[in-house]
C-alpha cells in the first residue's frame, strides 16, 4: 500500500513539474500553423503586385507582398497583420478588400511563415514589425498619417504592440483579444499565465494609443469570443480613448469579408482618414 502511495505521488510529481515544461517548448505548434514556401515558389494574383525581401539585423529573411491601388492620390497604405495559419501565398487576396477602396497594402509574414527565416518569438514578431514600418517610411517614402496598422487575430497582437510604439498611427483590429493568456485558458483551462511565452498584452498596451482605433469583431466568433471586443471597446471608452466597435451580427472569426456590413464599416472608416 504504502508502494503504491508513494509511486502515486512520484507521478504526479513528474506530471506537474513536466507538464509545463511542455507546454513552455510545445506552444508553438499550439498557437500558430504556419505555411512553409520554397524561396522559389512563385506568388500569383489577379492584382498586379511587388514582392519584398528585407534582411533583419540577426541576418534573416522578412518577405511581403506590395500591391498598389490603381487610384491613390494621397499615396494611403494599409500594413497589414494577417493570422495565425497559412502564408503569404492564401493571405495576399485579402488585398482585394482594400485595393477598390483607393487603398494600398503591405502584408507581410511572420518568422518561419512562407518564405520567411527564423525562429518565430514575440519579440522578433514585434522587431521585424517595426523593420517594415521603417521600410514604409523610408523605401516607400510614407509619411505616418498616410498608414493605417491593421492586424487580424494573432497579428492584432503585433499591430497593437507597434501602434503603442508610435501612438499616433492609425490602428484597426479584426476580431482581437484582450491578452494571449486569457484567450488561451479558454481552450486549456490548466494553462497559468507564466506558462505561456508568447503574452500579447493587448488590453494593456491599448492604454498608450492616442489615434482613433476601429475595431471589427463578428457575434458569433467561435475562435476568439465576440466579448474579448467588448471588453476592449469598454476599457478604451473608460480610457476616453477615441474608438469604435462595428459589431458583424452572425459573423464567425473567418467569414467577416462575407458580410457587407463588414465592407461597409471598412469604407467608413478608411474615408474617414482621407
């Protein structure tokens, strides 16, 4: 009996002490599905489009896809953010939702996405972030309030952290949360904060954020809760921070280009930075 106890407790000893260290190696695979692309692999479009290539200062490789609106005149640009799964080779059609509206847009990829190089961190997700707003500014000679930050998902993780760098840059979010931990314990409820590598304080870093923030979220989100929004949208208003909420009723965390109201809100908004 008293065997019996002890080797009880010896496993679940193990099991505690290496059920975090798994989680803290493994989380990766849990968090984001990349696509891996050969460097030769060709991009192909209906829109005409430029693809990039910069080198980060630890010598790897960052790609993005560029592509220009056909009337421009204010030379507006959207750096766009894109979510946790896939590459460049799926996310540059989401261009077709800004090009009609007199928009350009940079979309890039992260660390081990696509073409891409690397080991995938929160800090390089935020450094390589900032090498492409730099590459904005200077390459294609964009001054700051002619870009509007827009992330989507995990990217508004990274588009939150960028914009409370440079406060005054335009911010939009589609479907966002609160923080990764938050989110995270939804699906893996024995997940503690300090487990997790990647945090992406959103709700936090919002606070710093002087411009007018939009924000699009569907009702019906089964990825990442509607609520995660409204939350949000409640601490910028406590905050008296300029902001809006457009609610996307019925809408799900992949559909939101679906519905027109998305579309309609999106006009909205980019006009009103003109």
């Amino acid at each position: 009996m008293k065997r019996s106890v002890n080797m009880f407790f010896s496993l679940l000893f193990v099991f505690l002490f290496a059920a975090p260290l798994l989680v803290w190696w493994n989380q990766d695979k849990l968090i984001f599905f990349p696509e891996k692309l050969p460097e030769d692999f060709p991009f192909s479009f209906s829109s005409e489009f430029q693809e990039i290539a910069i080198t980060t200062p630890d010598g790897n490789q960052s790609y993005a896809l560029y592509f220009k609106a056909a009337k421009n005149p204010q030379n507006k640009i959207i750096l766009f953010f894109h979510g946790n799964a896939g590459s460049l080779r799926s996310w540059g059609s989401i261009s077709e939702n800004f090009l009609p509206l007199g928009w350009d847009i940079l979309i890039t990829d992260y660390r081990g996405y696509g073409k891409n190089t690397g080991s995938l961190s929160e800090k390089t997700m935020y450094s390589d972030a900032e090498l492409w707003l730099e590459y904005l500014q200077t390459n294609l000679n964009r001054s700051k309030d002619q870009i509007v930050i827009y992330g989507r998902s995990i990217g508004t993780g990274v588009a939150v952290d960028l914009t409370s760098k440079h406060p005054e840059l335009h911010l939009f979010l589609e479907t966002p949360f609160t923080d990764l931990p938050s989110l995270a314990k939804i699906y893996y409820p024995f997940l503690q904060p300090w487990m997790l590598r990647f945090q992406f304080q959103n709700l936090k870093k919002l606070e710093n954020i002087r411009s007018k923030i939009r924000i699009f979220h569907g009702t019906e989100d089964e990825i990442i809760p509607f609520s995660n929004s409204e939350t949000i949208f409640k601490k910028l208003q406590e905050n008296k921070q300029s902001a809006v909420l457009f609610v996307i009723k019925n809408g799900t965390h992949n559909d939101l280009t679906l519905f027109p109201e998305y579309h309609q809100a999106l006009k909205k908004s980019l006009d009103e930075i003109r």
